[in-house]
C-alpha cells in the first residue's frame, strides 16, 4: 500500500527529509528534474512552462533549464520579471534560468498566450502548489482557459493548478492534466471531489533516495490500495469444499415497494463466493423474490400495512440470523417502525453484520444529533461494516456536511472514533471510495462513472456481505477485506462498461460481471506482484 498524504503531513514530511540533511533546495531540483523526465517521454521540441510566484513554480524554472539543456525549445510565461518572485527559493532558480537559453515571457496578453500555445507540443502547468485555496486570480483566471483550449498535452507539477489539495473542490477554473506529477507522496485532493477529473493519469516522483525510511514517521491521510495488496483474499476453493464452508448470508432487506434492492443483494452475494445466501423479506414481497431468485431460499417475515417489516419481524429474523456467517440488512428496507426494530435487534447478535441502506437511516433514527453521540447503539464485538454514500453518511452523524472524500473521511473516524472498536468499518461510498476504520483508511481502486446508477450500491452490498461470510471470521485487516469487496465492484463497472458503454450499465448488468471482476482483480494482483519480483531480482 501507497501513503495519501494532507497538505500538513506533506510539510512535516519534507521538515523530516531536511532535517535528514536534504534542503528543499535539492528537493526543488529532484522535482524539477523528474518533471522534466516525465516531459521527455513526449519527445517534445516547443515547450510552455507556466509558472506562478511560489515553489511549485520553482520546480517549473527547474524542469525549464533541463529541457531546453536537452535540446528543447523552451518558453517560459511568468507573471512578474524573475527578480520579483516572492519565494527566495524559487526567486533563485527563475534567475539561474532566465540567465541562460530559456525564452522568458513576462504577463502575456490571451491572444499572446495562446500564440506560445499553438506552437507547443507540450505545456507544464507549475502555477499553483499543494497551497492554493479559494478562487483563481487575474492574470491565472486568464491563463489557465486559455491552456485547456489550446490543444496541447498538459503536465501538472503536484497538482492541477485551481484545485484545492485538501478537499479537491474546484470553484472556478482549473487546469486539465493529462498528467499530474505529483511530489514526496498523492495528495488527497487528487482523489477528491473534483479532482479525479482533472489529474489525467498520476504520476508520483518519490525525490528522496530514503522516503520509505521516513514515510512512517509522519501520519497518513490514508493509503492507496493496490490489486497485490489484495492477494490473500483470491486463494482457490479447497477440494474438499461445501456450500456451507463456503459461507453463508442472510439479506435482510426488501419491501413491497422496493423488492428488487434484495433480489440484486442477495445474488450478488452469492457470486461473490458465498455458498448459501438466503433473504429474509416481508411476506408482502417474499413470493416475488422467490421467483425471481429459484435458487435462494427465502423467509417470509410479518409485515405491517405497508409492506415492510412489521412489529413481529425482529424476533423472527433475529432467530434465524443468528445462523449465518454473515448478516446483510437494509436493501430496499424501508424506514418503518419495524425495521428500526430488526436493525436494533441485529445489532444485539453475535454475528458479523453490514448495515447497508436503510438499515444505516433507521440507525441515524434510532440516535439523537449523531450516532457517535450514542455510541452504545453500535458498539459490539462482532464485525460490523457501514456502507453509506455521502448522504447516508451525513445523516449518520447528525447532518454535518459530507460532499466530498476529505469530508467523508472525517465523518467516517467520527463514527469510529466514539466507538473505538477495530471491528468497525465504515465503507464511505463516492467517486472514490474510503474504507475507514479506527487506525487507517484505505483507499481502493475507484471504478467508472458507469457504477453512478441506482442498485449499484444493493450488488456492492452483497459482495462484501459474501466476502465476509468467506472469511469465517478468518480476518486480520477488516479493512482490507472490505477493500477487497470495493475493488471487485469497481471492477464489475469497468466489465460493464466495456460491454454495454459508460452510459448504458444499469444495476444487474454488474451481478454476472462479478466472476470475470474477480478474475480481472487477480490477474492485476499477479502482475504487480510479477513486477515487484522482476525488481527486486535486479
């Protein structure tokens, strides 16, 4: 797993690295020299480095001097005459550079901007740092449309100029990377938001020879998971395997008006992995389950005159759960006043449970002002796993904002943070996913906007409810699994997408793509452990 690192960590990091006796001075280098690494794989003959007052706009001075040295033309547009940049640092570069080849353009007009533009095959983007916050400025807010109308590959240095590092909102402009170069460590911006929009593919320069030795000595944001992280979860069936030591899931969830939100969970669960799912619906909806699902028993359960779970339902499930490996409620549940009381009564169980759905709004019903104000409403010893999307996270912790991945998170250790338990994990659905639990957050691969469809999140559901009933309890990182579960799901979206195009996917396309998703995630598993070997046999 890869670090994600704040703004604030990012800082203390490079005190530590300085400390270790390199200066950001030679860090500046190392990051101009990799930018210009990263730009010479275009094999380009006119460049544009666009730089601003700060450091980041050193690390563009930097890269400048290297690419005209190696036989580039380059133009580099500044606001101001070199002597009058702000920084010290990147003051001191910009005159080492303009003093030599480089052609240096001082506060362009547009129409002379976009001249330097035409003529490039490559523009560098080095106008904002990790720093930025808020609206962009003249001369930028001119800059920076002028460069994403101009057809010209783009590299951003760390991160796309007009894009907040801490919470990947853009307010007005930014710039479009085909690249991102990013420094140290991903900033979690990048994921956020915004942000995955605007980076193009990212790229991460390491600039210290000894950054695994000191990486662990600052907190991180959160860690990148990879596919061979992932290994442990793909070992083969045993010969000697039942449907029963193959695990088992209950999916509590469905009502008259909402039955198919079951019907995707319960048979996501099963290709999954799991080798004896069953549905515990209200008897409003049980005979179309059964009907739509041959295969999957299903317990009729009292419902009340709605058709959801009634005021008998807690009892009933509640004895029949206690069976299972796995616990799923909340598909197409309902809010009723009886799945408030099979959500509490669950919660009560010895057994692994995920809470997904309605199961997490009866939850956020049951507490006043936040669950985490009440954490004895959630506090169990068994594995408990929430899947809420950004709303359901709001509502859970009493409607704080949460509308993108910073604040996600935060909302996220809240949750965990009043409870304490490590058998706790959030699964905070977005964009980009965050699977939090009381000591990480891991951030899996995200999928296709084709997965933004309604259902989507009933077939995650049941995937991880599936992995979990694998698992027998089996587990040392919860998070793991879980993100294990996520990184399934989104590979069923990139399948779908493949086969029915990004806007075309609805929700049971992804349900058949499981298998094929599970395959994909291995063989990407084995090919990053594959590369890791190959390196280390050098």
């Amino acid at each position: 797993m890869k670090p994600i690192l704040s703004t604030e960590e990012v800082t203390t990091l490079e005190n530590i690295i300085e400390r270790e006796g390199t200066s950001k001075a030679e860090l500046m280098e190392h990051a101009g020299e990799f930018v210009a690494q990263l730009a010479q794989t275009y094999h380009p003959h006119e460049v544009v480095v666009l730089v601003g007052f700060g450091n980041n706009g050193g690390d563009g001075w930097v890269a400048a001097d290297i690419l005209q040295q190696r036989g580039a033309h380059v133009v580099v547009v500044t606001p101001v005459e070199p002597n009058e940049i702000q920084s010290a640092l990147a003051r001191h570069v910009a005159r080492r550079t303009a003093g030599r080849d480089v052609t240096v353009v001082v506060g362009p007009s547009r129409d002379e901007l976009a001249a330097l533009l035409v003529k490039a095959d490559l523009a560098i983007d080095a106008i904002f740092g990790t720093g930025f916050h808020g609206s962009v400025r003249a001369p930028f807010s001119i800059w920076i449309p002028t460069l994403n109308e101009a057809q010209v590959r783009v590299i951003s240095v760390d991160i796309p100029s007009g894009l907040n590092a801490v919470t990947g909102v853009v307010e007005d402009c930014c710039v479009r990377a085909d690249k991102t170069a990013t420094m140290i460590a991903p900033k979690i911006g990048l994921y956020s938001a915004d942000g995955p929009q605007y980076v193009g593919e990212l790229v991460c320069g390491e600039l210290y020879d000894r950054l695994d030795e000191v990486i662990g000595d600052v907190d991180h944001a959160a860690e990148i998971v990879e596919a061979a992280d992932l290994i442990d979860f793909m070992d083969p069936l045993p010969a000697n395997v039942n449907k029963y030591s193959r695990g088992s899931v209950l999916v509590v969830g469905g009502s008259a008006r909402y039955p198919g939100a079951a019907i995707m969970a319960a048979k996501a669960a099963a290709r999954a992995g799991a080798g004896y799912v069953s549905v515990a619906a209200p008897d409003a909806c049980a005979n179309l389950i059964r009907m739509a699902l041959p295969s999957v028993p299903v317990i009729s359960v009292p419902s009340d005159s709605r058709g959801s779970f009634g005021a008998a339902a807690r009892s009933v499930v509640c004895d029949v759960a206690a069976k299972y490996d796995c616990v799923l409620c909340g598909p197409g549940m309902t809010t009723a006043a009886g799945c408030m009381q099979v959500t509490s009564g669950l919660l009560e169980l010895d057994v692994p449970l995920v809470l997904d759905a309605d199961a997490l709004n009866c939850l956020s019903r049951l507490a006043i002002g936040g669950i985490d104000k009440t954490p004895e409403l959630y506090r169990r010893e068994a594995p408990l796993i929430f899947t809420p999307h950004h709303r359901e996270l709001s509502r859970l912790v009493g409607d704080v904002p949460v509308d993108d991945l910073s604040s996600a998170i935060d909302a996220a250790q809240q949750i965990e943070w009043a409870v304490g338990s490590d058998n706790l994990v959030v699964v905070a659905k977005g964009a980009t996913t965050a699977v939090v639990g009381v000591e990480k957050v891991l951030i899996p691969t995200a999928g296709p906007a084709s997965l933004a469809t309604a259902g989507s999140g009933d077939v995650l559901a049941g995937i991880l409810a599936g992995t979990v009933a694998m698992s027998h309890g089996e587990v040392d990182c919860w998070e793991l699994l879980a993100a294990y579960a996520v990184t399934v799901h989104s590979f069923t979206g990139f399948a779908a997408a493949a086969e029915y195009g990004d806007r075309s996917v609805i929700a049971t396309d992804l349900i058949d793509l499981i298998g094929e998703a599970m395959q994909l995630v291995e063989n990407e598993a084995l090919k990053g452990l594959g590369a890791e070997g190959d390196g280390e046999a050098e």
